[in-house]
C-alpha cells in the first residue's frame, strides 16, 4: 500500500467506527427510554390503584425489614458504625418525606459530619425492595431515632419513586440539602 492509499483506508476505518458507534448509542438510548416509559407507566397506574387512607404504618413490617437490610450497617440501636452514620438524630429524619424516601430509594454518597465524625461514604439504594416496605422502614426509623413524627405512606414512595424513575445513582448530600452538621 502507498501512503495515500493506507491514509485513506485509516480515514475510512474510523469513519466506520463513529457510524458503528452513534448507531450502538442511538440503539441503546432507545431501549433505555423505553425500559423508564414501562416502569413509569407501572408506577403510575400502582399509584391510581392504592387508596392512600388503607395504610397504616406497620411497626412489625418496618422493623423486620430494618433488620434485615439497615442494621448491620446503622446498628440496631441507630448509632451508626465506623461505616455508616448515626440515624438518632439524623437531618434526614427530620427533613420532608421526599428527602427521607431519596435516600432510601438510591442511596446517598459524598462527605457529611454527624455526631462529630466525618463521613464519607457510599450508602446503596433500595429502590428493590417493594414501596410499601420501605415506607414501613421509614416510619420505623423516624418513630425509632427522631423527634419528627410525620408518616411517610405507600403513595409517598411510590410518587418519588415515579418521579425520580430516571435516577440510576446515589443522591449527594448537596441534592438532598443534608450537607448541615446535625
Ligand atoms: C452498606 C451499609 C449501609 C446500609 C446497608 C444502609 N445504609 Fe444508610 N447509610 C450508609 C452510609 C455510608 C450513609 C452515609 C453516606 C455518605 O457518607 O454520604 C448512609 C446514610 C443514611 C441516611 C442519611 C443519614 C444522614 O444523616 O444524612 C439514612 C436516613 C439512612 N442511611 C437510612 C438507611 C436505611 C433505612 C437503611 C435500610 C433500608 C440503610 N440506611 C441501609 C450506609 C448504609
């Protein structure tokens, strides 16, 4: 091959691995928009179909599923570990339910000061387990480890769920608006 020759047959091999590439992303932004309109359409029909004025919160649920997927990273008095924060007395609890429930769904990631320690950490998101039970984790927590009383229903989930349905990593504490020492 002369060098005019092999020129031209690079500019044409990279030609056609941009084409390659722009048609993988257009085919995967494709089946990522659908797969988010189907969970969307999901949750917004679960929504229709709940009546918010059934739930009651279920301290038996909530601590069964605070045992099972929180404590050993929280503690089962909530005082946190060396891993993980203290919920007594967390600006979480006390913040409105969306916030509360951001956290629960995706998880949290980036520095925050609590009891006097920093942290810096990842926590993972549990938007895997049903809405319902993590509402019963929520009130759980709050009736447990805070002064804020609120109660945090099944619809409540499921509306950040819907709205948050494109989110696929941990909220930062600026997001949240949960940078504040406790
Ligand atoms: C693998 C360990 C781990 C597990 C399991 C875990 N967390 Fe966390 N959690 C963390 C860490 C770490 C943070 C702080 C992240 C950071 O440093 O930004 C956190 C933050 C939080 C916060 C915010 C605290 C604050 O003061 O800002 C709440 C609320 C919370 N977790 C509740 C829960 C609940 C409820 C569960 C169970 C459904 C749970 N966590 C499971 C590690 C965990």
């Amino acid at each position: 091959m002369d060098k005019k020759t092999s020129t031209k047959f690079i500019v044409s091999f990279m030609a056609a691995l941009v084409a390659i590439s722009l048609v993988l992303a257009w085919v995967m932004s494709r089946n990522y928009l659908k797969d988010s309109s189907k969970e969307r359409k999901r949750i917004a029909e679960l929504i229709k179909s709940i009546d918010e004025g059934q739930f009651t919160p279920d301290v038996n649920r909530g601590q069964r599923a605070y045992t099972q997927f929180c404590m050993r990273c929280h503690g089962a008095e909530g005082k946190g570990s060396a891993s993980a924060p203290p919920l007594v007395g967390s600006p979480a609890l006390a913040a409105k339910n969306e916030v509360l429930i951001k956290v629960l769904l995706h998880g949290m990631r980036g520095k925050i000061e609590r009891g006097g320690r920093t942290y810096d950490m990842v926590m993972p998101g549990f938007k895997m387990i049903p809405a319902n039970d993590l509402a019963h984790v929520a009130n759980y927590i709050r009736n447990k480890f805070s002064q804020n009383k609120a109660v945090v229903t099944h619809k409540n989930v499921l509306e950040v769920q819907l709205k948050s349905v494109e989110r696929n990593k941990a909220w930062t504490p600026e997001e949240l608006g949960l940078t504040s020492k406790e």
